[in-house]
C-alpha cells in the first residue's frame, strides 16, 4: 500500500463506516520462497496495515479514532492472512 493508495482506502472505509460497523478488514501478505521471507513479509504488510488504520483513525473527529486498530482487534474484525497456496 502506497501513500497514493491512502485516499482510495479512506473513500471505502469512510462508506462502510468501519469505526461504527461490523465491517471485516483481511489484508494478504505473499508467502515468498521461505518462511523467513513469509514472516518477513507479514510484518510488513502489518506495518503499512498499522500506518494506514492509524492515518484514517486521524480523520475520525470524536470518535477515539486513535483507538482503531485496538478496537477492530478486540472485536476480531481486523486479520493478515497468508496468500494462499499458489497451484
């Protein structure tokens, strides 16, 4: 996700309201060649998840944006997932 990805994700989270919603958030990482490059690419995925929760929550005007990701968290709506298998 590239900052040029930032207001096309804003647009779709503001419609489905993700802070008040029930809405699910799956973002894939590629497994790689081996388990050390899954992990690492699970991280990253995970950092520009985080900065881009983090950048939208900003936006929100009362609403404890700040407290997004926690919150999608606790209510098990946010997940990385594994690409799957290639055939």
């Amino acid at each position: 996700m590239a900052n040029a990805d930032y207001s096309y994700f804003e647009s779709i989270f503001d419609q489905y309201d993700i802070f008040h919603s029930d809405v699910k958030l799956e973002f894939y990482y590629y497994k790689g060649n081996s388990e050390e490059e899954a992990r690492k690419n699970e991280r990253e995925v995970m950092r520009k998840v985080v900065n881009l929760l983090t950048s939208y929550g900003l936006t929100l005007r009362n609403e404890h944006g700040e407290n997004i990701i926690n919150k999608m968290m606790l209510e098990q709506r946010l997940t990385i997932i594994r690409s799957p298998e290639e055939e």
